[in-house]
C-alpha cells in the first residue's frame, strides 16, 4: 500500500478540503488524519465507529501525600514550575522529566503513565479512517500520530492507497506524519507567507528523502505570486502537479458540510482529478 501525505507549511491552505475531495475520488484506499492538535476531517467524513480508545503517551510525576515531608527539594529541582509553593504537583506544568522524583528523601513522588489523547477508528463509506485528538495542554503529539497511523494497518485489507491528512508546520508531528512515505503533497497558497512555508515544509521533506510535489490551491488570486511558486519549484526539482481556481462556491460547500466533489463543483473536481492523475502516474502507479 503506497502512503500519501498530504501537508503544508501553514493552515488554511485547503489541505483537508482536498484530502476528503480526494477520499470520495480515489477507490481502494485508507484514510487518516494526522492532525491530532485540531483535527477537522471527520467533520466532511463521517460513518460507523469501529473503535475509540484512551492513549497514554506521557508520564507525569505523581505525589503520595502521606510520605511527603515537604522538605522543598523537589520544588528547588523542578525546572518547569511544575511544583506549587504548597509542594502538590502541577500537572499541566509537568514535563515527566522525573527529577523531582529523584530528588525526593521519602519517595514519595513516582511517573505514572497519563491520558494524553483518544485515538478513533472508524467505518465510512470512503473507506476506514483513522484519527485521534490530543488532550489540551498534552505532550507526545508525534507519538499520537504514530498511533494513528498504525491503527490503520489493524484493519487493512489489501488497500492500494493511505492518503494521510497531515499537520502543518514542519514540527514533530509533520515528521511523524510524512515518515515512511511513499510521496509528500504540499499543498500551498500564493501569498508570501505560502511561498515561505513552502519552502520550509519541502527542505523538511527533502532532508527525510521523500519525493515531494506541489499543489498550488487558489492559484488565480494572484498569478504574480503563482508565477513565483512554479518558478521556485522549477528550480528545486519538485513538480507542480495541482493548479485548484479559487471558487466561492467551495467556502459555502464546506460550511454545508460537503466537500467540493459531493457539491457538484465540476471545474474544482476535475482539478483534483488531474492531480491525482499527474501523482499516479509519477509514482509509476
């Protein structure tokens, strides 16, 4: 099965918006978003769910009253002001980096395995969907991505596509969403702050050896700065292979609930069409 990540440097490019266009185009495929901080996919793909389970990607230190002798040695350790004047553990504050509970004469402070986010498999009729949604104020968001991507592998079925709905950024879930992937989409817009995430996202792309391409999505708001990005890829050996028209229409689709292929939006379809054509037949698929 050959894995797809879809990123970009930024949000608001209309990655998701062309992930789940995609999922209602593409045949025998996987789907899971990696967007574990703010995830919106299930919001346009919805179905049966098969599983939801609690995940614990953290520790957290942990303190027995009844041992503490509130001798202060943990508060003067503690580097991230994670222990009140009080000397109780403030749990959002902690990094689980275990000095306090190295420190501490009595032992009375241990790590315990913490709740850090849900994962969720569920049944659709684009195919089986993976993804998950990181607690508030949580660590171990790549490790949440990983566990979303190998979720998806308990209920393959011989499926010839995973199309991956990553982060944007170029942070640590970007990486664990673009790991091991067969090609990378970086989907963009023509603004100077696209063509700067842009090149962020390619060089991180780049430096994991994973051969990228370029989506340009409301490309006719300003052909100068389109002109720019093709140009730049040109350069940089990464093709452009999808050229979206921005359409008012897509904004009200969305705000239904319907992506831009089930509202009938012919010219954007086949846009997206010709994408995916251009990728297959780049990966010789």
């Amino acid at each position: 099965m050959k894995q797809i990540a879809f990123v970009s440097g930024k949000g608001g490019t209309g990655k998701s918006t062309l992930v789940s266009s995609l999922c209602q185009l593409v045949a025998d495929k996987m789907v899971a978003d990696c967007d574990v901080e703010a995830p919106n996919l299930h919001l346009l793909i919805t179905g049966e769910e098969l599983n939801k389970a609690d995940y614990y990607g953290a520790k957290e230190a942990v303190k027995d009253a009844a041992k503490c002798r509130k001798c202060g040695l943990c508060y003067d350790a503690c580097r991230f002001a994670a222990i009140s004047d009080e000397y109780e553990i403030i749990s959002l504050n902690c990094e689980g980096c275990g000095a306090c509970a190295l420190v501490c004469p009595a032992e009375a402070i241990s790590l315990e395995e913490v709740k850090t986010g849900q994962t969720y498999l569920t049944k659709t009729l684009q195919g089986t969907f993976s993804h998950a949604l990181l607690d508030i104020g949580a660590e171990g968001s790549g490790k949440l991505v990983t566990e979303v991507r190998r979720k998806i592998f308990t209920s393959h079925e011989q499926e010839k596509w995973l199309l991956i709905d990553g982060s944007p950024g170029i942070g640590c879930v970007v990486i664990a969403s673009i790991t091991g992937t067969d090609a990378v989409v970086i989907v963009t817009e023509p603004t100077k702050s696209g063509v700067s995430d842009l090149e962020r996202v390619l060089a991180a792309a780049r430096h994991f050896q994973i051969p990228s391409f370029v989506c340009i999505n409301k490309y006719d708001l300003n052909p100068e700065m389109a002109a720019q990005i093709e140009e730049y890829c040109r350069q940089h050996d990464c093709p452009v292979i999808g050229r979206i028209p921005f359409d008012q229409k897509v904004v009200k689709a969305l705000q239904a609930g319907k992506t831009p292929v089930e509202a009938g939006n012919i010219q954007v379809t086949r846009e997206i069409e010709k994408l995916w054509q251009r990728l297959t037949a780049a990966l010789g698929a």
